[in-house]
C-alpha cells in the first residue's frame, strides 16, 4: 500500500474504533466511572499499570482494587492511615503483589497530600524543546521511587525509557489524561501536555500490524521502536499520531 492508501486505511479505522462503544469492554470503563478529577487520574494510572492480560480480568481486577477503596479511591488515599492497608492484603494481578500495592498507596499519599493533580508529576520534567513526552516518563519513574524505602520489585511496573522499555502502559495512561476526545473515549484533563508529544502505547497487536503497514523496520520491540512508530504516524498526522493507537490495536485485537 502507499503511503496515502494507509493514511486512509487508518483514519477509516480511527473512525470506527474511536467511539463509545470501545469503552464498555476496555479498562478506560474503569476510570470512566468517576467524575472527580483526582478519582480519574488515579483509577486511570492504577488500572493503567495493571493492564496486561486479558481485558476482562483487568476491569473485574480493577474494581475489586477500587471496592477496597469504598469506590471511593481520592479520599481513601489522602486519608487512610497505616492499618487500613492491611485490607489489601490478598489483592493480587498477575506479578502486581502484595508489596507493590502497599508502595503505590504509600507513594500516591505523598503525592496527594501535596498536589492537587498527577499531570505536574509528568509536565515538570517537560522543557520547551520537548518533543515528546519521554523525558516527562523517565522523571516521573526517577521521582516515584525517590525514596529509600521503595521496593526493588516494584520498579517492573512502572516502566522508563532508560531501561529501553516500550513503556507502553504509562504511555497509555498518558494518552487517556491528554487526548481530548469529543467521542467520549479519552478524557482530555490534562492541559500543559499536549497532544502532539504523546507516544505511541506499542504491544504486541499495534507492533503486529505496524509492521505489517511497513510502518515499523526496526527488528526490536523497544522505546526506540516506540518512536519510529510515532514519527511514522507523526506522517499521517503531526498533532495527533496517537489517535491511530485506535486503528492498530482495533485491527491487531479485532480483525485477527
């Protein structure tokens, strides 16, 4: 196909996958189910993290995560004390542990405590010469786990493109913050990010078929392969790339 044949190929299929109906049976249903900013963002970056395997295991995890909460995930991690964590005791996803949960608990406090929102978490590390939002990733991960208590384990889920990973989740999660979607899939509450430094969430359905369209010649799945892909979309449309994440997952998930 030429290049304008996948352009279209794409916006047709962004059209398709890019609408309400992709909610109901993704894990963005999760944080679609509050209203309260800081409850979005928090839902959003914990089901975010917890995003690998099934879907449908992930939304029933996820609520059985935020059930734990009082569905009520703000309040109760600004205001929980030290033995209220102890309910959380036999929540588990996969290799996501014990010991995992009670640092994100610990680590979200914090933060809430003294911010009002997670998007300066990001947005500070951004210059204005920033051309994506990888710089925004790898400070946020060095901040995280800033403190000398924070679990070695726990740094497999939080992922940074210092150690070469797609970051896909946390690319995802950004995605979900900054896209201001009037389909009502992403949620666009973030300002000081922008659309266009986005990066492309890359697992295996989007590499799969972004290969597939010569879209991706790079033989590894790494964050240098995350950026060829985005600069390759970049093509297509340079304020928006990560709107296609809706055409490759879909064709990657959907249609094979």
């Amino acid at each position: 196909m030429k290049k304008a044949e996948i352009k279209a190929y794409l916006d047709a299929k962004v059209l398709e996958y890019n609408n309400s109906n992709f909610v109901s049976k993704d894990p963005i249903s999760i944080p679609h189910s509050y209203h309260r900013k800081q409850d979005i963002e928090i839902t959003a970056f914990w089901v975010s993290m917890l995003s690998w395997g099934l879907r449908k295991t992930i939304i029933n995890k996820s609520k059985e995560l935020f059930g734990l909460m009082g569905d009520s995930p703000y309040e109760f991690i600004v205001n929980h004390s030290e033995k209220d964590r102890s309910r959380f005791e036999y929540f588990k996803h996969r290799t996501f542990q014990y010991t995992d949960t009670l640092y994100f608990l610990d680590y979200l406090q914090r933060y809430y405590r003294e911010n009002d929102s997670m998007e300066n978490a990001f947005a500070r590390h951004l210059t204005s010469e920033s051309i994506h939002v990888g710089d925004a990733i790898r400070g946020f991960h060095d901040e995280f786990f800033d403190i000398d208590y924070a679990p070695h384990r726990t740094r497999k889920h939080v992922a940074t493109p210092a150690r070469g990973s797609t970051c896909k989740r946390i690319n995802m999660f950004l995605r979900w913050m900054v896209r201001d979607s009037d389909t009502g899939v992403d949620f666009g509450i973030w300002n000081t990010l922008q659309p266009s430094q986005l990066l492309m969430p890359l697992d295996v359905h989007v590499d799969r078929v972004g290969r597939k369209l010569m879209l991706i010649k790079r033989k590894q799945r790494d964050f240098r392969t995350v950026l060829e892909l985005t600069n390759a979309l970049k093509k297509f449309d340079s304020q928006d790339p990560v709107k296609y994440d809706f055409a490759l997952f879909g064709i990657g998930v959907m249609e094979n």
